[in-house]
C-alpha cells in the first residue's frame, strides 16, 4: 500500500513525514488503508515527493520516520532519488500492441521531463 507524501520544499517533507508518523502513532485506530487514500486523492502533488511502500502500519510508520530523518529506508522513495536517476540510467516502456490515439503521450512529453 502506498503512502505518498509531497511538499513544496525537502525541509517541508520532512516535517509533514514527522507530523504524520507522530499522528498514526498516537492513534492506533486510525486504519493505514484511510491514511493511504486520504495522502493520495485529497492533497496537492508539489515538487518534493515521496512513496512509502508497505503492507502493514510498522513499515508504512518505519519508512515515513525514515523520510522525516532523512534516512534512507528499503520502504521509501523519493523524487528524483532513485538509483537509476542518479546514474541517468534509460528506461523502455513496452505498453502494448501501439497507441490508442495517434500522439496520445505527446502533450506529457512535452510539458514533464520525467515523462520523457
């Protein structure tokens, strides 16, 4: 299940990995799969990203706690982080049998360099 984080800055990502570790923490009724669909649906995607992948609340907790130390964790991802990124390392998608719509990802292309 993934926990996505983001802010404006890497310091305001920090802080929110922190308020929302000490929030899951102190109430343990609060159900990990909520968090998860309120973190995803009803909140801004800024600049700073991060995931936390984990199928229970102690890795979905480790890895947020990771985030606001800012530590490295097996559980957590962070934008523009990854091994492959640092390297410059390409990467080949293979979706399938053509597209649907002649020049379907070309606006993407253009406007999002990661989507390149």
């Amino acid at each position: 299940m993934p926990w996505v984080v983001s802010a404006r800055s890497a310091r305001a990502l920090r802080d929110q990995a922190r308020r929302l570790s000490e929030a899951v923490t102190r109430d343990s009724a609060v159900a990990i799969r909520d968090v998860g669909w309120s973190l995803l649906r009803s909140r801004s995607l800024f600049d700073h990203r991060a995931v936390v992948i984990g199928s229970d609340r102690s890795e979905l907790v480790a890895g947020i706690e990771a985030l606001a130390t800012d530590e490295a964790h097996p559980a957590l991802t962070q934008s523009g982080e990854s091994a492959a990124a640092q390297r410059g390392d390409m990467v080949w998608l293979f979706s399938g049998q053509g597209s649907q719509v002649v020049g379907m990802g070309a606006g993407l292309y253009e406007r999002f360099p990661v989507f390149a």
